[in-house]
C-alpha cells in the first residue's frame, strides 16, 4: 500500500484565495483524521470522519474551514477565504479503527501571503 | 477539556547519552501512543500503550504508562544521531481521538 497520500505536498497563495487540501486514505481504513501542525499549537486535530461521516469537527477553526469525504477513498479540506495565520502544515490520517495507530500522510505545507 | 503536556520542549544531548521526554495529562487516560517525527517529516506511530504500569521496549526506547494512567514516558538509552527528531504523545480519553502533546525536539550532537 502507497500509504496515506495528500496532495499538493506545498501550496502558496495569496490572501482571500480559496484553498483545498486533497488525502486518500489507506484502502480499508474507517478513520481519518485532519491536524494542523505549528509551532505554536502544536499538532491539533481539526476534524474526524468514521465511515465518510463526520463525527467531530469541534477543532474546525471557523467558518472558513469545511471538510468532506464523499467516499471512503478521498477527503477534502478547503479554506474559503485564506488568510496568513492559516499558514501551517495541514496532515491527513488514517487508522483501522477508532483509538488504533494512525498512519500519517506527507503533508501540505500551506503557506499564505 | 482534555490537556496534554510534554516536557521538556527541546533537548539536546551528546550522542551516547540517554533521554527521556515526560507526557502528562490532566485527564485519566484510556490509551496513549508515541509518534516520532522527523525533521520536514511526518508523525510515525511507534507505539501504543493501555494497561496501568504497563512498560514496554522497542530496542534502546523504554516506554512507560504510570499506575493513574494520567502520564507517561519515553526514555532512550545510549541515544544515536538516528534518533533526531520530535517526539509525540498523544492521549485518548475512551474516545476516538488523541489530544497531542505540543512533542519534544531532540537534538543529538556528534
């Protein structure tokens, strides 16, 4: 298996620019799991589906933030309108099951100016 | 809500001496894991932990879940410049999620 794979690995934008951060969990995974990683916060997880369906977004920042799995092999996390505090390196996991090891994907590293 | 600390922040030690970075939760905790990450990597689980005093060891890493289940620790002997990177610790409370601590950076020097 490829792993989990995120797309695109760095992404620079302007302000007030839309942005959406694309993951493919490993095949057969029910979970997954969006952090945003800083140096300040740390690794803070933004949102979690089980099974394409999200169970808590209470991590979502604003309104600003959505997030979507239409399916069990693709999920989105957009930014309408972006700003430069959103600037960060936004991961994507996977695990088999809830409270089991999560598989990282590579990252985005947004960057916002 | 639930909180997890990690201590210390940074540390940089001489490579051959030991480390051990400190997770503490405010929280009775239902599991933990342990993640490494790699400078401009990502998280890699290395492993979880579940019963009260449980200890386990992963060649030179000794990994620890305290009696209260409210802390834990990752000790490394003899460290070696392979073990550069931020280590993680993150917490669940009998649900799906893990509350991460904010990692410890290790440095070894040469």
């Amino acid at each position: 298996d490829a792993g989990v794979i995120q797309s695109p690995r760095h992404e620079v934008t302007e302000m007030g620019q839309e942005v959406t951060l694309r993951c493919k969990p490993i095949s057969g995974h029910n979970s997954l799991f969006w952090y945003r990683q800083t140096m300040m916060r740390g690794l803070e997880l933004l949102i979690y589906f089980n099974n394409n369906v999200p169970i808590d977004d209470s991590g979502m920042p604003e309104d600003r933030f959505s997030a979507k799995m239409p399916n069990a092999s693709f999920s989105t996390l957009k930014i309408q309108p972006s700003e430069p505090r959103d600037s960060a390196v936004y991961f994507c996991a996977s695990s088999l099951a809830r409270a089991t090891e999560a598989f990282f994907g590579q990252g985005t590293r947004l960057t916002v100016v | 809500g639930q909180q997890v600390m990690q201590i210390p922040q940074y540390q940089h030690v001489q490579e051959g001496e030991d480390f051990t970075t400190y997770c503490n939760s405010s929280t009775t905790l239902s599991n933990i894991q342990w993640y490494k990450q790699r400078p401009g990597g990502h998280p890699v689980f290395l492993i979880q932990l579940v019963k009260s005093g449980e200890v386990k060891k992963q060649k030179r890493l000794t990994f620890q879940f305290g009696e209260a289940k409210k802390n834990s620790s990752l000790h490394i002997t003899a460290t070696q410049t392979t073990d550069v990177g931020t280590y993680f610790c993150g917490g669940g409370a009998g649900s799906y999620q893990l509350t991460f601590g904010k990692g410890t950076k290790l440095s070894v020097i040469p």
